[in-house]
C-alpha cells in the first residue's frame, strides 16, 4: 500500500499467534499510526490498524457520525480480531486510548494487554465541554499542524478543520472510559508527556488509582509533544512498548 492510501486502514502480517490492534485519535487517521505498526511487525507481531468510520482525510466524512458509530465500528473489527488470534495486544492513541480501555471495561472477551499512548481522559482545553456552545459560536475548528522532525508529517493525513460538533463525541468518549475504569483489569503500559498540550495527567492518575489490574504501568516522557508516536522520542516510546509486550509472551 502506498503511504497516501494508510489512513484507509492496513495490517501487517506476522505472527500468527499475536496480533497488535491499533487505534487512533480524534480526527485522526490510520496512517498516524504507521511508525509504531511497522515497528511491531518487524518484532514479530501482526499489526492491525482499522479504519474508523467517517475518519478520512476531509472534514465533511466525519460529520454526522457520532460516538457511537466510532466505537461500533472498531468493536467490530476487534471482535473479529479476536477471534483469530491467540494473543491480541490494543494499542491506543489519544481518543484511541480512551477506546482501549472502553473495550477492556466492557467486552466480554478482553484484551491480553493494553498500551495506551497519552489516553484521552481529562482535556486540557475547558472548552470542549462546553461543546453545545463552542458549536454554535464556532461551527468549524482550523487547526496548524506543527512540522514534525524525521519528515513523520508524511504518517499525518487528517484534515486540518473539523466541525465542532464532534468535540460533544469526543467529551462522551472520555467520560465512558472514564466511568468505568474500575472494571480495567487487563496488564497495561500508559504513556504520558508532562509537556502534552492535550490532555491532563489527572485521568491517568485515576486509572492507575482505581483500576484492579495486577500488572499497571505508567511511562514518563519529559518533553514531548501530544503525538508522541511521531516525535523526537518515539524510539524510546516504541522500544518501552516492546519491552512491555514481551513481558506479557509467558
């Protein structure tokens, strides 16, 4: 597959036994997971990144989708994932995070282990919960993607607006995962950069707080921006991965 067709989604084949299931973030799409997909699949592991409905490279195919048909369509493909592999991993990022840990609460048949790449629990920007407002104040949102090093601005290739309504599904996202992290029970690795511009540490506080997992993880990155999969630090990021899948073989 060509890079400018990622975001349709892909896998990687490798193992036949374990498979990693990534998911990406808000108005994001397959490709930005890209770099930690190919990284897996050279250790071994089939890499699995599923197209998220209404998450393409233009901002009108996310309108008039909502919360619901994102997550339904990923709990699709990850059933179907599931049934076909012995050991399958969930790697999220951001709002994928969020959606990790929402299968992990509520699917009857769990994960073998999550990594969760800065979950989005809490958000920094108060705004967006006041979305029925922003939305009606501001209909669309246009954003400036800040160039990346190591030319990984090719992994990004979501649009650059978005209509404002979609911060409401975003916020509900949050606030399932949220709800309901005391049923987290699967081995987890969470990432968190104390300079993200997204997100608060304040979730992940709680996750580690209350969830029942006997196997709880939490990597720190000093300086890194909120996309940490395509930052300066995404070797230390994809290797602390590894390190921690491997722990989970036996």
């Amino acid at each position: 597959m060509e890079t400018k067709d990622l975001w349709k989604g892909f896998t990687l084949e490798g193992s036949k036994d374990e498979a990693v299931f990534l998911i990406h973030g808000f108005t994001g799409t397959c490709a930005e997971l890209y770099p930690p997909a190919e990284f897996l699949n050279k250790a071994g592991y089939t890499a699995i990144v599923f197209f998220m409905v209404g998450n393409t490279t233009k901002a009108d195919d996310l309108k008039g989708t909502t919360d619901k048909d994102w997550i339904n369509s990923i709990l699709i493909a990850y059933r179907k994932a599931r049934t076909q592999y012995k050991k399958l991993y969930v790697l999220g990022l951001s709002m994928g995070g969020a959606i990790a840990l929402i299968i992990d609460e509520e699917e009857k048949v769990k994960p073998d282990g999550l990594i969760l790449y800065e979950p989005c629990l809490t958000i920094k920007n108060k705004a967006a919960y006041f979305n029925k407002i922003i939305k009606v104040l501001v209909p669309m949102i246009s954003f400036k993607l800040t160039p990346l090093p190591d030319n990984m601005d090719i992994y990004l290739q979501n649009p650059n607006s978005y209509y404002s309504s979609a911060l409401e599904s975003l916020v509900k996202i949050s606030r399932r995962a949220l709800k309901k992290l005391n049923k987290v029970s699967a081995p987890f690795l969470c990432f968190y950069s104390l300079t993200d511009e997204m997100i608060t540490f304040k979730g992940i506080k709680n996750l580690l707080k209350v969830s029942p997992s006997q196997n709880k993880n939490l990597h720190i990155i000093n300086d890194s921006e909120h996309m940490i999969q395509v930052q300066s630090h995404r070797q230390e990021v994809f290797d602390t991965t590894l390190g921690f899948l491997n722990t989970l073989k036996n």
